[in-house]
C-alpha cells in the first residue's frame, strides 16, 4: 500500500495493509498496555520512548525501517 507525503502526492515509501483481525489485535493490545502506561511516571515514560527512537535508528537501512519487531525489544 502506497505511503504518499500529502503536501506533494508523492509515494515516499509502502507499508503493508493490515486485516482487520491484525488491526483488532493491536487496538486490544494497546488498550492492554495503557493500563500499565498511564501509571507509569513521565520520567518512565521518556526512558521507554528514548530506547524505542534508538531502536528505530538502529534500524534504519537508508530511509527504510528494516524489521517489525522493534517493540519486542523494549
């Protein structure tokens, strides 16, 4: 699926299409994990989404995100 930068209608990249089971998981999955997040202390918060940005970094080929895994990591 076609990933366009809107300013321009440019494809800057494709991302897979996810089923709705896939996506029905996730919306369960995240609404699982805001229990624990929303207790969590800023400070927690910012160490986990400074390891998460490192993680992309680290995962950058060029200007592609290689591997979908990332989360796992943390």
């Amino acid at each position: 699926m076609p990933f366009d930068l809107q300013a321009t209608n440019e494809v800057i990249t494709r991302v897979p299409q996810a089923t709705t089971a896939e996506m029905e998981a996730a919306v369960a999955s995240c609404q699982k994990a805001y229990k624990t997040w929303s207790q969590s202390t800023v400070l927690t918060r910012q160490q986990c989404m400074f390891k998460f940005q490192q993680l992309i970094k680290d995962n950058m080929v060029g200007d592609v995100l290689v591997g979908l895994w990332l989360l796992r990591a943390i």
